[in-house]
C-alpha cells in the first residue's frame, strides 16, 4: 500500500528542537548496545555499515556521512542495524532518512504482523521471528517458543534492519554476506534476503524442535503403562504451538509477493532467492499444520482416555457396591426385632450366616471379575 511520504519527511522536525537533534547526532556512531559509559542513554545502533559494489568499506561510519556517501557512490548502500532502539533515537534516525512516520511508529513496538508496505520511494517490512527453548522435560508451564521482531526500511541506497528480542540475532547474515559480494552487489534487497533466509531457517529448526515435543507427548498418551500424559501439557505445547503459527502462517503472503514480483523494486536475481525461500516456508507451513491436527487427535485421545478410565472407575465402584450391599441387605433382615426369624434361635446361626455372606461375595466377586468390572 502506497502513502503520502511529505508527512514522513517532515515528521522529525516538528516533533524536536535543534538542540536535541545534535545530541542524537554525537550519539549515532556505531558502538555496542551494551556499552554505554558515560555519554547518558545507551544506543539502539549494532552496526552502520557502507558498501560499494559489495564490498564493505572500512572504518567506523556515522549513518548520516554513510548515507552521503552512499548517495554519491555508484552501486554503493548502506546497511545500519538497530537492536530496540529508542522512539527519540529512530525519530532522529527517520529524520535523516526521511522515513515516513507510520512505519517509524511501528519500528518502536513489537509484534507486528508480517506485511510489506510501499511508502513513496521506501519499502517497510516486518517479520515475526521465532526461536526454540530448551527445556529437560515438557511440563504444562515450559516456555517452547520465544517469539521477538525484525523490521526493515529499505530504500534505493539504504537498508535499516530494528530487531526486537533475540530470537534471530541477525550477526551471522552480516557475517556471511561480507563473503558474498557478487550477491551484495544487487544492492539492499540482498540484505532483505539474507535477513528473510536466516528467519525462514530458524524456523525450521524450530519446527523440527517442536516434531520431538510432539511426539514425546503422543508416546505418552498411547503408553500401555502409566497413566498416560497429562492434558495441561499438551494445552501447553498447543498454546506454543499458536504462537509459533503466528510467526510462520501470515509470513506467506508478502514472502510470495517478493519471490512473484509483486514488488517491482526487487532486482530479477533476487527474486529467484526469495522463491527458494518461500520454498523452505511453504514446507513449514504444511509442517506446522501437521502438527496442529495431530496434537487435536492426541488430546481427543486423551480425553477418550480420560472417559473411559472414568468409567472404568465407575464400573468398578458399582461392582464392589453391590458386593457390599448383598451385606447390607442380609444384616437388615437379621436386625429386625421379630420373634420369630429363620435359624434365629440356632446355635450355630450367626457363623452360618456370615460363611452365607462370604461365600456369595465371593461368587459375586469372581462374576464381576469374568465380566470385567473388577
């Protein structure tokens, strides 16, 4: 969707005064997230990057110079990542880059839902992002899935990748790509798809993860011995399993558009990268809805456990009822206060009475036991 991008451009400068401006801009040089020292607030930059014909260029770089080169070079962009950044630090950023201010506003939260949007001469993208947590044991309160966000503004000389959470730690597609210049070469839509490839790829390891739980939990529930698997714990991997399908199902529609040529900024070559990675996603796709109609099976099984085990429970409790009440019933009639009862005065009546009652419980008891019931 296309939207008037005057509003982006003037966004910055009407929401801060010049003074605070030049401080942000003593702040942008690229240093860690998690160094602060003593210059106040920490920075949300991990890396600004300048490449030319694919290849980085050395030194430390301030977005603003690397964009002025950028500008100025041929077949040469900007890379500049961001690790949660601030809304006045990505405000004065958007200032630089004139970002319109939808997508800024987006980039400060999380948990966006996957989408491709067109805003004038830039492009904003957002992924869901999701890695798997290790657990010993699946338990009805273990964590499965930790899911977090990847959004990127990627214009004609520039791509800014924010990242929130860890779940897929983008320093090894900076890594990698500093090998592939002929790849980089196609300018920041090859970033756009190493970003996409290495989120497509933790999610299928997660998928794979997530096939193990599974099946621990279906060997549970069809285990001839026990007591078979708990329901709270396939809730729980179910729940988990929802919040992976919401990073993994709405990825679909703007991952296809890139790899069909819906977006024609997208270079031809890299188009041919986003269908091999639509490929991979398209497989978990079916994967995950696998899975989600085999935990549905598992947990009516194990509620049809649940049942019959309470019936079971039932038949066995009416069993030994009606042992008892045959007891009942004999000691009733004797507690009468007549004067004339069969055997009341015989010497050897209450014996007989009691080997009666034990004789016929125990008839009843073996009857039970062929049927079943016991």
């Amino acid at each position: 969707m296309a939207h008037d991008d005057g509003a982006g451009r003037g966004l910055s400068r009407v929401l801060r005064e010049p003074v605070r401006r030049a401080m942000h801009r003593m702040r942008s040089a690229p240093r860690s997230v998690e160094t602060t020292g003593d210059a106040g607030p920490p920075s949300g930059i991990v890396d600004c990057a300048l490449y030319v014909d694919g290849v980085r260029q050395p030194g430390d770089w301030n977005y603003r110079d690397a964009l002025a080169a950028a500008r100025r070079t041929r077949n040469a962009f900007l890379w500049l990542g961001l690790k949660e950044p601030g809304a006045d630090e990505l405000a004065d950023i958007a200032d630089a880059f004139d970002l319109h201010e939808l997508p800024v506003e987006d980039a400060v939260k999380s948990h966006q839902r996957p989408k491709v949007e067109r805003y004038g001469d830039m492009t904003f993208v957002t992924l869901r992002t999701a890695r798997y947590v290790e657990h010993a044991e699946l338990t009805e309160n273990s964590e499965v899935v930790e899911s977090g966000d990847v959004m990127m503004f990627i214009g004609e000389h520039f791509i800014i990748t924010v990242r929130h959470g860890d779940a897929a730690r983008l320093a090894p597609v900076r890594a990698g790509l500093n090998d592939k210049h002929d790849l980089l070469k196609h300018g920041p839509w090859a970033v756009a798809y190493a970003v996409y490839d290495l989120v497509v790829d933790v999610l299928i390891e997660v998928s794979a993860a997530i096939e193990e739980d599974v099946a621990v939990v279906e060997d549970s529930v069809f285990a001839r011995e026990g007591s078979g698997g708990r329901i709270q714990r396939i809730y729980q991997l179910k729940r988990e399993l929802m919040e992976f399908k919401r990073a993994v199902l709405p990825l679909q529609r703007p991952l296809a558009g890139l790899a069909t040529g819906q977006l024609a900024d997208v270079p031809g070559e890299i188009r041919r990268y986003f269908r091999d990675v639509n490929d991979h996603l398209t497989r978990t796709v079916e994967q995950v809805m696998y899975f989600d109609e085999l935990l549905n099976s598992i947990l009516q099984a194990r509620l049809a456990q649940v049942t019959v085990d309470q019936n079971n429970d039932m038949r066995k409790m009416a069993a030994w009822a009606g042992i008892a009440a045959f007891w009942t019933a004999v000691a009733g009639i004797y507690g009468m206060n007549f004067d004339y009862m069969p055997e009341l005065r015989w010497k050897y009546g209450y014996a007989g009475v009691f080997a009666l009652m034990v004789a016929v419980s125990f008839a009843l008891y073996r009857a039970f036991r062929r049927s079943g019931w016991l």
